[in-house]
C-alpha cells in the first residue's frame, strides 16, 4: 500500500476531502465536479448517441456506405447528395433560359427583359470564373489583352465573330484557332533600328501623333513594303488576320513611342485560350451574347442559333 492512501482525511479549512497527495506540506483536495457540470457531460454523452444514430458519424469501408465512405445514419443524410440535388434544380431553372436564347437575335434579347436579364446573370457568372483573370473585372482590359466593352475589335464584333473566337480561341491549341503571327522585326534583324524608328514615327502619324516629316516619308516605305499586307495600305488593319487598326487612338500594346518601337520590335503574340471542351454550348451562345452586349457589338440582327 502506497503512501497517499493511508493519508486520506478531511480538511480542515474546506471541509473536503482530500486525495491523500502530498508534496511538501501541500495536499491536494478531491474536491467533486459541480453538479451542473456534470448534468451537461450526460447530457452530451446521450446527444452523441443520438447523433450517431440519426446523423454521418462514423467512418466506413468504401462500399459499406454507398457512394460515401462514412455511415449515413438513419436520417440517411448526405450534404453531397444535397448539392447534387441544388444543382439539377439550378440546371432546370436554367434550361428554360437557354432554350429561349436559342434562335433569338441580340435585338429580340434586347426586348425581352427576362431573357436579357438571364443572359446578364448566366453571362456575368461566366464571365466572372473564367475572363476577369485577364480581361478585367469591368471587362476593360489591359496591355495586351482587349478591352471588350468598346467598340474596337481585332477579330470581329459581329455575334457569329465573338462566338468564334470563344470556341476556338486566338494563337490557342485549339485545332482551327484563330491565327497570324506578326514578325518580330526587331529581334529577327527583319528590319534596323532606324527603319523600326521611322515606321514608327509613320505609325504614329497615322492616328496624329507624330510630326517628324523625314521619318514619317521614309517610314511610309517601310510600312509598304512589310507592313501593308496585314494592316493594309492605309493602316486600317485586317480582321480576318487580327491585324488591329493603327490608324485610331485605341492601342493594344500602348500608344507612346518607345511601346509601339517595341511592339514592332518583338512582334506582339497575344494568346486567348479556347473555351470549346470548358465550357458547353448554351453556355458560349450566353456568353457570346453578354460579350455583344458589354457595348461594342455589331448588328443586332443576329444571335445565338442554338446549334
Ligand atoms: C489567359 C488570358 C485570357 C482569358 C482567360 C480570356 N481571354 Fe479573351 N483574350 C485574351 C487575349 C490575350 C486576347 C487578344 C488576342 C490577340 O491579341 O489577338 C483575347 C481576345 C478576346 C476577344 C477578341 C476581342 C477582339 O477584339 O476581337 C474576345 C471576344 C475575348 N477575348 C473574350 C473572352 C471571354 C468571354 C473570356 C472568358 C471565357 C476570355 N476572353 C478569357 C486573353 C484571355
Ligand atoms: C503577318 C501580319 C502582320 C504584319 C506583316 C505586320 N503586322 Fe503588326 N500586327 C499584326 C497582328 C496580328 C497584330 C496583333 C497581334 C496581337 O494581338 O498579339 C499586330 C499588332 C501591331 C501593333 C500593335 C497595335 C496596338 O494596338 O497596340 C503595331 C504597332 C503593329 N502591329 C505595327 C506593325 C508594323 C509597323 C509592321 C511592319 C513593320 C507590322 N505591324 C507588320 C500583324 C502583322
């Protein structure tokens, strides 16, 4: 028999009993849980019963328990079964807004509140998880990738043209991407500094701002000879190539002079991926319709066919 347990006795000041543990003249008490407290600790012991029973607690072989590898109490309760339920009932809800998109034009979109409102929200949506990473919250873009609210576009703004471009992307790994390729002028010796310098200055002076006539005339040669064939003779660009206008104020790559030498000298290469195997096809034709819809869009007449 130990020490301590021939020691157990009454204090005298609390009137409790103590453990019979003693260190250095200090015993310890043995002093009872309130009843409070231990009222609480059944009651949390026969909750836990009854959660057990009712609701997932316990871990299970993968099998024992359906799809699940926990039990599913008697409840039967499943949150992923839950989601998977809210799910379908949202695509149902949204099958009714697609299947009135199909076959609409952008103008009957326009007058139909409940179909522009659909096209706003699915379109915001998408476009929230998927584009403002690169174009920008407010779809304003940035250096080097388009702002899509105005009405400048590279490849096109026509309905057909903006869908185009989402299903096979541009410079994508999409098998019929949109595609060209400016030369890197610069880098691959194509051109000196001085003649990138003088077609710059053409460039420039064609949305009016520069004024260096010798460098403007000689650019003007330069720009004939290499450049006309994508911007065209008087600068206006090609959409069929992505070639942009260089004759508005409205630049990609930005308009100061050391950008634009430097677009010329590396030959710009901007890359937007595909969304065709991301995204299904109501989901583009509403996207398609959202991007028409931010401002610069061009003929209304058209619209999602619903292929
Ligand atoms: C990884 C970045 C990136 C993402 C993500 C992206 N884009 Fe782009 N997008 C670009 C770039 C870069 C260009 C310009 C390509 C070029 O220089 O020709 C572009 C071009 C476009 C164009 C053509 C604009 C024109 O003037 O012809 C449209 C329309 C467009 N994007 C819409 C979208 C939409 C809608 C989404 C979301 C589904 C999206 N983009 C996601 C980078 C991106
Ligand atoms: C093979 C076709 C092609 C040729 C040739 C070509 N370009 Fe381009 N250029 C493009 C394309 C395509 C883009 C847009 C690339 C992108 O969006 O990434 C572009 C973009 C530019 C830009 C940027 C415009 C902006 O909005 O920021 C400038 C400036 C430019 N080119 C000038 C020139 C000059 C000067 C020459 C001749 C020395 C030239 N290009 C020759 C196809 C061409």
């Amino acid at each position: 028999m130990s020490e301590h347990d021939k020691k157990r006795e009454t204090d005298a000041h609390t009137g409790t009993e103590t453990t019979g543990h003693e260190w250095d003249g200090i015993k310890e008490l043995d002093t009872p849980l309130p009843r409070w407290w231990l009222y609480i600790f059944y009651a949390c012991c026969a909750w836990a019963v009854v959660y057990w029973i009712f609701m997932p607690a316990w871990p299970a072989l993968p099998g024992l328990a359906g799809e699940t590898d926990h039990t599913r109490g008697l409840r039967n309760h499943s949150e992923r079964a839950n989601v998977a339920m809210a799910l379908d009932a949202l695509d149902a809800q949204r099958a009714d807004g697609f299947a009135a998109l199909a076959g609409s034009s952008i103008t009957e979109i326009e007058n139909d509140p409940e179909l522009l409102g659909f096209v706003l929200a699915a379109g915001e949506a998408v476009y929230g998880d998927n584009c403002a990473t690169c174009h920008g919250v407010g779809a304003q873009g940035f250096v080097g990738y388009p702002n899509l609210n105005d009405d400048v576009w590279l490849w096109g703004g026509s309905y057909d043209d903006i869908r185009t471009t989402l299903t096979v992307g541009i410079r994508s790994e999409h098998p019929d991407t949109r595609f060209s390729q400016m030369p890197a002028y610069g880098r691959d010796q194509l051109l000196s500094r001085a003649e990138i310098g003088d077609v710059t200055d053409y460039v420039l002076s064609l949305s009016g701002t520069s004024a260096d006539v010798g460098a403007i005339q000689r650019g003007a040669t330069v720009f004939e000879v290499q450049c006309a064939s994508c911007h065209m003779a008087d600068g206006t660009g090609d959409r069929a190539q992505g070639a942009p206008n260089l004759t508005d104020r409205d630049w990609l790559y930005g308009g100061s002079r050391e950008q634009v030498m430097a677009t010329i000298h590396r030959g710009p290469y901007g890359v937007m991926p595909a969304w065709e195997s991301r995204l299904d096809e109501a989901t583009i034709d509403a996207l398609a319709a959202y991007v028409f819809l931010l401002g610069g869009g061009e003929d209304a007449t058209a619209g999602p066919t619903g292929q």
